[in-house]
C-alpha cells in the first residue's frame, strides 16, 4: 500500500498504543464513570499537547 499511495498507518498505530497505555493506567478503578472520565481526561491531555 505505501508503494501505491504513498500513505502509511504510522498515525492510526500510535492513536492505538496510546489508548492501550491509557487503559491500562486506568485500570483498576471500580466505578465504570470513574474509569470512563480518566480515559478521557488523559486523551484530552495527549491532544492538547
């Protein structure tokens, strides 16, 4: 594919890695709203940055 159209999966890889590192720091938090909003908070964080 990146012969053909010059596009790579580069940005759609690190998008996952980081979703994977989030939920794993958010592990461990029993209230599924508790664990919800940190997902969210730190993927907000990561695109402010």
């Amino acid at each position: 594919m990146l012969i053909i159209t010059g596009a790579t999966t580069g940005k759609v890889e690190a998008n996952n890695t980081a979703v994977k590192r989030i939920k794993r720091t958010a592990q461990g938090y029993r209230n599924p709203a508790n664990y919800r909003s940190v997902i969210l908070l730190r993927s907000a964080v990561r695109a402010a940055a």
